[in-house]
C-alpha cells in the first residue's frame, strides 16, 4: 500500500461508509467463532483500527504487516502485538494458537496469495477460521486497482480455488456491497473512455450521503448474516477452514 493511501485510511476509517461496513461484517463473524481472550491474528493491519477494537473487546491480538508505518501506527495506539512481515513467508505466529486469521482486502495485493493462506492456516486452531474480504468483478480491474496495488479482483471460482490450494475448505460465502455496483460499472466505463492520472483514493461523499450507505450497508448486512444469498456485489466475503 502507498504510504500516502494508509495515511487517508488512517484519517477515514472510523467514519467512511466503506471501512464501518466492511468491519461491521467481519465483527459480525467474529462474534460467530471467537471469544474474549481467544486471539486473532489479522494479517495486513492497515491503520490498526480492526486490531485496536478487538483488543478493546477482550481479544488477544496479534498483527502482521509488511510496512513499517502500519506498525508503526499499531505501536502509537497502543497495540503492542505488532510485527513487521512479509505474510508469504513463514509466520511467526506459534501453530495452531489462532482462533481466528483475518485478511480484510489482503490477498489481492499478493503476488502468491496460496502461500498466505497456506501461512494462515498453519497458525488456525484445530476449528478455526480465516476471515476473508477481496474485492470482486475481476472486469471491472483497471488503472485505480493497480494505483492501490492490486494484482487481481476476484471471482467466485478463483477465491474458491485459492482456498482449496492452500489445503483450506470454503466453510461461507457471500457477496456483499451490491448497492453500489451500478455506480461502480459507471465509473469504470468513464475512465477507460477518459483516463486521468489521478491517484487512488475513496470517493469523497457528503455527510448525510455518508449516513445513507452505512444504513444501506447495514441492511445488507441483516440479510446476508440471516443466511441471505447477496448474488453479487463489489466485494467477497469467505470463510475459510483447515481441512
């Protein structure tokens, strides 16, 4: 990640829509498979926040990222259990000591995204799980993906198939932040008509527009976590499982 995107995450992700409803379904499967004082180990920190609530809530946490200013900012919040690393080698996290692994937007920034997983799934207690999100719609892949550093947008398939390569059985999936997909579609075909240089960042969006997606979010939430199938959306969410 550039320096200059984890400083505008950093200053956005207690508020912006996209940042508060990814973690509010990541929490939700939290809350599903993990207790207080079970650790849960989140590979690729970004601004800490995840990592800091979760110790705020009774978890052990320990986090991994390969950029010195993510620890960095893990350190200032007081998160402690903080380690500068590259997740496709060896973790150096005890095995099977993890109740949960999350990789939140992660393995699209990873050249060998397996050998990650396969990394993760060493660490997993004997049922533990490895909380996913990956961005989807591999067609919709371009200039902003590779700005951010992305080497690839997922399918279904592909995310299955990674997964299953690393020895991992898909135990959930689900699509999620359908709402903005035609907006999204728009957006993509624009630029490829009329490319500019600017760099990657979330689109800015008024406070009361703010409001409006969380709730939409929320709403999707409701449905996807009371076993609704979301057929597609920007975005995977999976659950992964040793064995």
């Amino acid at each position: 990640m550039d320096p200059q995107h984890l400083q505008e995450l950093s200053r956005l992700e207690d508020s912006y829509w996209w940042h508060v409803a990814k973690r509010a379904i990541a929490f939700d499967l939290i809350d599903r498979f993990a207790a207080p004082n079970d650790l849960i180990v989140e590979g690729g920190v970004g601004a800490a926040g995840n990592l800091l609530r979760l110790k705020q809530r009774g978890f052990r946490v320990h986090g991994l990222d390969v950029m010195p200013e993510a620890i960095e900012i893990c350190k200032r919040l007081g998160v402690d259990s903080a380690t500068q690393h590259d997740l496709c080698q060896q973790w150096p996290i005890a095995p099977q000591s993890a109740r949960v692994v999350l990789l939140l937007d992660v393995l699209e920034h990873l050249q060998e995204p397996v050998e990650a997983l396969a990394y993760a799934a060493e660490t997993l207690e004997q049922d533990g799980k490895i909380i996913l999100t990956v961005p989807a719609w591999p067609a919709l892949y371009g200039d902003w993906d590779r700005r951010l550093g992305h080497f690839r947008r997922y399918s279904a398939g592909l995310l299955r198939q990674h997964v299953r390569s690393a020895g991992l059985r898909l135990h959930w999936i689900n699509s999620w932040n359908a709402f903005t997909l035609p907006a999204a579609l728009a957006v993509r075909a624009w630029q490829r008509w009329f490319p500019t240089n600017r760099p990657a960042e979330f689109p800015p969006v008024s406070g009361w527009m703010n409001r409006l997606l969380i709730a939409m979010a929320s709403l999707e939430r409701g449905w996807m976590m009371r076993s609704g199938n979301i057929p597609t959306g920007l975005s995977l969410v999976a659950v992964a499982t040793r064995g």
